[in-house]
C-alpha cells in the first residue's frame, strides 16, 4: 500500500493564520465584538511560517523585508488600539505604506521573476481613477491619500513580476484597499458586507504574498 502524503511542519505553521482570518471574517459578518481582538492576531500569526523559516533565508534582507512588511501591517491594522487618542486615518496611512514600500524593495531586489507584464498598465488606470472618484472627498487629505494610492498601485505592479501567488496576493491587497478607500470616503456608496469582504480580500492577499515569496525562496534554495 502507498504511503499517504504527509503535510510538513512548514505548511502547518500556516493553520493558524487561515483559521484565525476565517474566523475573524465571519466575526465582522455578525458584528461580533470579538472582531476586534482577532484583527490584532493575523499578521503576528503570518509571521510564524516566516520565522520558522527565517534562519534559512539568504540575504539575510530577504527575511527583514518580509517581517518589515508584516510589522508595519500589524501597526496598521492595530492604529487605534494602540494610538486611541492620535488621529487613527493618518496613522494607518503611515504604518501601511512603509509596508508596502518594504513589499515593493522585496519584490524588486529578491522575488521578481520577469519584467513588468502589459497588463500592470491597468494599476496605473486605477491610481488615476480612484483620485477622480475619491478626490472631491478626501478633504485635506488629498495628497497624502494620492500618495498612498501610488505606493498601492505601486505593490500591485511590482508583485505582478514575481511567482502567481504573490501577483494574486498583489491583486487581492489592492482589492481591499480599494473597498477600504471607499468606505472611508464614500461609505453611503457600500453596503453593509463590505467590511467582511475588506477582510476577505486583505487576509487572502497577505496570506498568498507571504506564501509565494516563501515558496520562491525555498526552491532557489536560499529559504
């Protein structure tokens, strides 16, 4: 009789970061108090198959990138647990862009596997739409959130240069940013699920960026 294939420890270490998104999705889907506390759980969750696997990284930038981007995103999510009496918005806004810049020197220096595919021009179609649609709304805002919106567009590309899984992660990131924008500018324009789905789409994209940037470094041997 064939042996069956056994899951390795190393996939394992992501169980806890799926059960804990599923559950937290479902939480904001009944507008469960307990919401809250598992937001603050997922990117220290992520990290673990980071750390499992970070003595074996080379360059050792490599790793620090990676748990950069998932720090700063942690800060971001937690702004206002960890902030409540500074302004949360503009705080968010500063956590999760300096992630999104260590994404963007992570794919870049280490994950990116082929130049810049035609269709990243759609990344640029979205920044200049998202201003038209969100501009007159943003207040004083206006520069700071046009800013963002390039370092946004910016990830999205940049990852469509690596492994599937992170250009997929790339996508499902600036899918919940994009929902997350118009809730804050235009909430009367979303229906009540949106917040779930911002969820959604956010765990899904962190999740499949970590999961290909491991993959591709574990088969060139240097994770």
């Amino acid at each position: 009789m064939r042996r069956r294939a056994s899951v390795s420890p190393f996939a394992w270490s992501f169980a806890p970061y799926v059960v804990v998104s599923v559950t937290h999705v479902i939480l904001l889907a009944t507008a469960s108090p307990l919401a809250g506390p598992t937001k603050l759980l997922l990117m220290p969750l992520l990290a673990i198959p980071v750390a499992i696997a970070a003595s074996r990284f080379r360059p050792r930038s490599s790793m620090v990138l990676l748990l950069a981007a998932l720090l700063f995103s942690w800060l971001g999510d937690s702004a206002g647990a960890l902030f409540p009496t500074a302004p949360e918005l503009p705080l968010m806004l500063g956590f999760f862009g300096i992630a999104h810049l260590a994404y963007i020197a992570l794919f870049a220096r280490h994950l990116a596997q082929r130049s810049f595919p035609w269709w990243a021009l759609a990344y640029a179609a979205w920044w200049i739409g998202m201003l038209l649609a969100l501009g007159p709304h943003t207040g004083g805002l206006l520069i700071a959130v046009a800013v963002y919106g390039l370092v946004l567009a910016g990830t999205a590309a940049f990852s469509a240069r690596c492994h599937p899984l992170i250009a997929t992660g790339g996508a499902f990131f600036l899918a919940s940013d994009t929902i997350l924008a118009f809730r804050l500018f235009l909430p009367a324009s979303l229906p009540a699920w949106s917040s779930p789905t911002i969820m959604l789409t956010y765990t899904l994209g962190q999740g499949l960026i970590v999961t290909g940037a491991l993959f591709v470094l574990r088969k060139r041997g240097v994770a």
